[in-house]
C-alpha cells in the first residue's frame, strides 16, 4: 500500500542550479545574491519597507521580541492555540505570554477578550493568524492604539494572506514568517521579518547581524563597524536564499494548486458538515484563504482518534494539531492564563489536518476524500 504523508516539501530543477551558483560563487555566507534577490522580492509582494530573511519562524518572532525591549514581567497577551516558539520569543526576553482564549470560527484570539486581560504591565499583543485565516485586525490595532501596545503577527503560516486587502504580516508593527518545510513557501528551515516602522527597522538589522552595524559599513554609512546593540546570528546562509528564491519563482503556481486542493476538500466535505459530522474551516468576509491547511472538527476527542487511526490503517497521515500552551509544562511555568480557556481546549481535542502539499497527486487526493467519506459509512 502506498502512504500518503501530511506533508512532503518540493523543490525544483532550479533550486538546483541556484544552490550550484552560491557554491560556487565567493559567497556563501549571509547577505548574498540570492538573499537580497528575496528581500526585494517580498518587499515588493508585501508592500512593506524592510524585510529581513532569518533562520526561522522562530527567530524572526525572537528579532520581534528584541526590539519590543520588554523588561522582566512585562506581559505579552497571545492566543493558546500555537506552536511553542510564539511564546518561547517573549519567555527568552524575560517576559510573560498572557493567554487568552480563540474565536470558534476562525480558530484565532478572540479579540473581544483581549482588553480584559490588558494591565499595567502589558507592553504587546502578538496575534497569530491561524491556517493562513486573518484575524480581526481592525479591532487588535483599535485595542494596541489606545492601550499603547505593540503588535506583532506571528503570520508563520499567513504567506500569501489578506486582511481587508491588507497583507497579513504588514499590518502591525512586525511580522514574523516561516519557510519551514510544512509551510506554502518553503527553504528547509527559514523565516522572515517584516516591518513598515524605519526605527524598527533600522534595529532589526543590527540585532539581526549579531548586535553590528554591518550592513551600514557594506552600504558605505559608517566608516568602520563595531557592536552597538544586543543581537545575535539570525541571518541564514545564501544556500538558503538560493533554495528560497527557486520556490518563490514557483509561488504562483503553488498557491493555484493548494487552493485547488483546499475546494475540493472542501467541496467533497460539505455533506459530511451538513449531516452534522464534522465542522469545515470558515473564512470571515473580511479575510482571504490562501490555503495553508485544510482542517475538520469532529464532535469529540473518542471520534477523532478513531478517525485518526482508520486512516493511518489506510496508508494517510492526517495529524491533529496544537497542544494548548497553557496547559503544557513550561506553559504552566513561565506564562499566565486569562479566563475561560474552553475553545481552545475543545478545539485542540478535536481538529485534524488533511494532507495538503504541492505534489499531492489526483489520485492520492482522491484517495483521501474516499477514505473520509468511508470513515462515515463504514
Ligand atoms: C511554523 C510556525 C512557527 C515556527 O516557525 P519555524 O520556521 O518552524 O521556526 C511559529 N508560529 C507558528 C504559528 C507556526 O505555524
């Protein structure tokens, strides 16, 4: 029997030949031809003023954390439901994620919970728009302006994603991306930042280059570089630009077929919603889908890791997905709790993800939805 995996990362023939020429070109380190080729590309597709490759999702949430110059116990309020490193940035930073719990719809904070968890101590919110779905922007920025807070978007997932037009990422004062393999856009590990704000984005690109003023000396500002602020190595190796700017070439294509992808989940799904079985992912009018995943919520936790297991019986690996922040080990430790974390808690029970990758063939898709649909009939 073949498998089909959650996710399988691809690459193209001029991945190849890009890596080739960084190899064997002078440069290898950060900074290269190949990287600025990327920050002018997502400049450019982003509209924003500076975009910074780093290493990781992870480490561009950490460039974030740094400029927000958090002191010892400053709270940062943030959604539960997410991967470790949106909170890990601010715990390095000696700060405290205040969680506090999602929508029912899009999966993302509930914004209307968010100014009773704001005290004197909040200094930011880091909103994440989960599956690539926006969250209610309008209303975080109207809370982040009038409380005198930071936003950062953990948009690890968001490439490609709007919010009322906007470009997720580029709405708050920073943006944090990933090119992990499991991401639309992939080089292995990557990431990027984003800004629109000049301070921060002059910052950036010191602490980026472990705390120098390098790329100023490159650029001819400065007539000597020296260590002038905190920071650390973020920058990745032009290797990784290189395998970066291979897939960004194919971008459009890739975005064309994961959506495709997604509406047929969604469309061979949509009686199994209307007889009550599962619940479908639903995208607010004020939001775009850039199908980064195609998920399902079951009724209960008993059912889905039945479903789970029919399908791994059947060669498919549909995984489930976040184990609530809150009630992991170091969430306990090192962060807060603000209210009712019943969604969250109910949606981590109960969500699985469907494969959903560039080459997932016709007939492994196929295989897929029939498989779902007998997990019902059996
Ligand atoms: C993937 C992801 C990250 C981390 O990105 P890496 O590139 O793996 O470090 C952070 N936050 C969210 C929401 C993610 O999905």
């Amino acid at each position: 029997m073949n498998t089909i995996n959650f996710n399988v990362p691809t690459y193209t023939d001029k991945t190849i030949d890009f890596i080739k020429d960084v190899l064997e070109s002078a440069h290898t380190s950060g900074d290269g031809k190949y990287t600025k080729l990327c920050h002018e590309w997502f400049k450019n597709k982003l509209n924003c003023k500076e975009a910074l490759l780093v290493h990781s999702g992870t480490a561009a949430l950490e460039v974030a954390a740094i400029l927000a110059d958090l002191q010892q116990g400053d709270e940062v309020i943030m959604p539960s439901y997410t991967f470790c490193s949106t909170a890990n940035a601010f715990v390095l930073q000696g700060a405290v994620p205040v969680f506090v719990d999602i929508r029912p719809d899009t999966l993302n904070i509930d914004e209307k919970k968010i100014e009773d968890a704001i005290t004197p101590k909040t200094k930011a919110i880091c909103c994440v728009h989960y599956a690539g779905v926006a969250c209610e922007m309008d209303t975080i920025m109207d809370i982040a302006k009038r409380h005198n807070l930071l936003v950062i978007e953990d948009a690890a997932q968001a490439f490609d994603s709007y919010y009322k037009g906007k470009p997720l990422g580029t709405i708050g004062d920073m943006g944090c991306f990933s090119f992990h393999e499991t991401k639309n856009i992939m080089s292995g590990e990557g990431g990027l930042f984003v800004t629109n704000n000049e301070k921060l984005a002059e910052r950036a690109e010191i602490i980026r280059e472990k705390g120098t003023n390098r790329s100023k000396f490159f650029r001819g500002q400065v007539d000597k570089y020296t260590w002038v602020d905190k920071g650390s190595s973020y920058l990745p190796s032009d290797l990784i630009g290189a395998y970066l700017y291979s897939i960004l070439e194919i971008s459009e294509k890739i975005q064309e077929k994961r959506k495709a992808i997604w509406n047929k989940y969604n469309e061979a799904f949509a009686d199994l919603e209307k007889q009550g079985k599962i619940r479908r992912p639903i995208i607010p009018d004020f939001a775009t889908n850039n199908a980064h995943m195609f998920y399902m919520l079951f009724k209960d936790l008993e059912t889905r890791t039945q479903f789970i297991s029919y399908l791994k019986e059947n060669g498919i690996y549909a995984p489930f997905h976040y184990i609530p922040l809150h009630s992991a080990p170091s969430g306990q430790k090192f962060c807060k709790t603000y209210g009712s974390m019943e969604i969250t808690n109910k949606v981590s029970d109960t969500l699985v993800r469907l494969p959903l990758y560039y080459d997932l063939s016709e007939d492994d898709l196929n295989k897929v939805i029939n498989v779902v649909k007998n997990f019902w009939n059996k």
